[in-house]
C-alpha cells in the first residue's frame, strides 16, 4: 500500500505540472503576473498534496483497521474454538476413562464368573472320562472328549479376549528392545510346544526397536505362533522374520513363510476379531491372535498389514513407529 501511495503522489505531481506550465506558457501574460501565478500553483500543489495523501492514508487506515478487525474476530473464533475443543477433549477422555473402567470390570467379570463354570465342565467331564469309561458306550465317551474340548476351547477363548482387554489397557514402559531376541525366545516356545514340526527359521540379526518388551513379545507370539500353525502342511516349512527399509526410509519388519496362505480378497477380514480365513477343523484357533499383534502394534503407533497368495504362503509386515534405537541390518 505505502508504494502505492507514492506512485499516485508521484503521478499527481508530474501531471500537475506540465498541464499548469502549458497552461500558462498558452495564455501568454507577462512576467509580474506570471510570477504571481507560479507562486498560486506551488501553494495549490501544496494543499492539493495534503488533501491527496490525506484521502489516501485515511483509506489505507481503514483498510488497516479492518485488518486488524478481521484478524482480531479470527483469534477470537479460534480461541474459542480452542476452547470448545479442549472440553471436547477432556469430555472425551472422561468418555474413555470410563469406558475402560467398565471393560475391567467386564474383564473381571469375565475372568472369575465364567472361567470357574468352565473349569467344572471341564474337570467332570474329564472324571467321568476317566472313572466310568467302562460304563459307558464308545457313543457317549465321543460326546464327554467333545464337552471337555469343548470347555478347553472356550478357556482358551476366554484367556485370549482378557489379554486383548489388557493390551488395551495397560501402560506401556517404553526402552530398547532387541527384536531379534524376543523372536527367538517366542520360537523357542514354539518349537517345545510342537516338537513335532520341524521349521526353517531364519531371523535377522540386530533388530532394535524401542518399544513394550512384554507386549512386543506378546505381538511376536501371535505372528510366529500364525505362521507356525499354517506351514503344518508345508513340506519344508520356513519361517523369515527380517526388516526391510521402507519408501520413506523408515524400518519396516516382516514375518514372512511358506504355508497355506490366503485370498487376498478377504485380508480385511484378518484383524477383526473371530474372522477366520480357514476352517476350525482344518487349522485350529481361536480368532484373536493376529487381531492382538494388531492391537500390539498400534499402541506403538505403526501399523500392520499382510500380502498373500494362495498355497504360496503370506507375509506380515508392520511397523513400529516409536523412536527407534540403532539401524536394523538383515
């Protein structure tokens, strides 16, 4: 605006002197009364000055003001948007705190009202299995093994649903955590509880992360635990866990092996809780496993996701966006 002032004046003033010399210079007059009008024209340049940069700082003024105006309207509304937002906030995390109250309280409901009638099922029916097999037709020792699988199945399910309300809920304690290390000891149990099946396992060395030791190990259970459970059918089972350097140059880690794998039309089914890709009595399980590493990862702030081909096997990759301790190298 200060520049646009100027070039106006500055037109002003140019024009104003070479229309009023050519004025004068055509009348003619003599040099007493030319003087005179000289003198007149300075003063009127003068006042016509004034009168001009007065219009246009009045002008410019006011458009300042309303500047300043409309600026100050705008800290207005946001201050009171910010207001607004921080009760929303704070409402919300009353929200939050007491729904999280009423998911322990359903967890504990869980845990001492239904497990204790389940482990009676379980246990009778195992006496009866035991101490009157003799008395009863092959037929009905068929229905008693399927009332304490049954019961078994439903403990497990019960015990998967509690550890995913804690994960939900729990602290985290944030430190270095060598990855490699927690995949091996998850392997390790793994291949104690099923010693029978013999699988090639390749895991990178190296791998830190910062992140929950206990519920990385938990996320890392259900990956392995996945994988070990699909390649059961696999004539040399293997199974890669590795990192990988994303597009934007962060880690991204895998869990990758050769089994069944999946269609990958129905991977939006994966980390919803009870939807399974394979039947019960093909590949046991309980629905929850991959929707807990799932759970896992995002209390960490990355993501997971999977690629897949039918009896080519699947591979999990995630990321784990808590800073990270020193480069992961395959």
């Amino acid at each position: 605006m200060p520049r646009t002032i100027a070039l106006i004046y500055l037109a002003a003033g140019i024009l104003w002197i070479f229309v009023t010399d050519r004025w004068l210079a055509w009348l003619d007059l003599d040099p007493e009364t030319l003087q005179l009008l000289h003198t007149s024209k300075g003063w009127l340049a003068i006042l016509g000055s004034a009168v001009l940069l007065y219009i246009l700082l009045r002008r410019h003024k006011r458009r300042d003001d309303a500047a300043v105006s409309a600026l100050l309207e705008s800290q207005r509304e946001v201050q009171q948007m910010n207001a607004e937002l921080e009760k929303r906030v704070v409402e919300r995390t009353r929200q939050l705190q007491a729904a999280n109250r009423e998911l322990e309280s359903f967890a504990y409901a869980v845990s001492h009202d239904l497990r204790a009638p389940l482990r009676s099922l379980s246990g009778f029916s195992q006496i009866l299995q035991e101490t009157a097999a003799e008395q009863l037709d092959e037929k009905s020792l068929h229905y008693l093994r399927r009332i304490h699988d049954a019961s078994q199945r439903m403990s497990s399910l019960i015990e998967a649903l509690l550890g995913l309300s804690r994960i939900s809920t729990a602290e985290l304690a944030i430190r270095p955590v060598n990855l490699t290390q927690v995949c091996m000891d998850a392997a390790a149990a793994l291949r104690q509880k099923h010693p029978d099946h013999n699988v090639q396992l390749d895991i990178a060395p190296n791998m830190h992360v910062e992140g929950d030791a206990r519920l990385l190990r938990i996320a890392m259970d259900c990956l392995l635990a996945n994988a070990w459970k699909f390649t059961i059918k696999a004539e040399h089972p293997s199974v890669t866990v590795g990192v990988q350097t994303g597009v934007t140059g962060g880690h991204i880690y895998f869990v990758r092996d050769n089994g069944v794998g999946f269609d990958m039309a129905y991977a939006n089914k994966l980390f919803v809780p009870f939807q399974r890709l394979h039947p019960d009595a093909e590949f046991q399980g309980s629905g929850i496993g991959l929707v807990t590493a799932q759970r896992v990862i995002a209390r960490h702030g990355g993501r997971i996701w999977a690629e897949a081909q039918v009896n080519e096997g699947a591979t999990f990759y995630f990321t784990i966006n808590a800073p990270l301790g020193s480069p992961a190298t395959p």
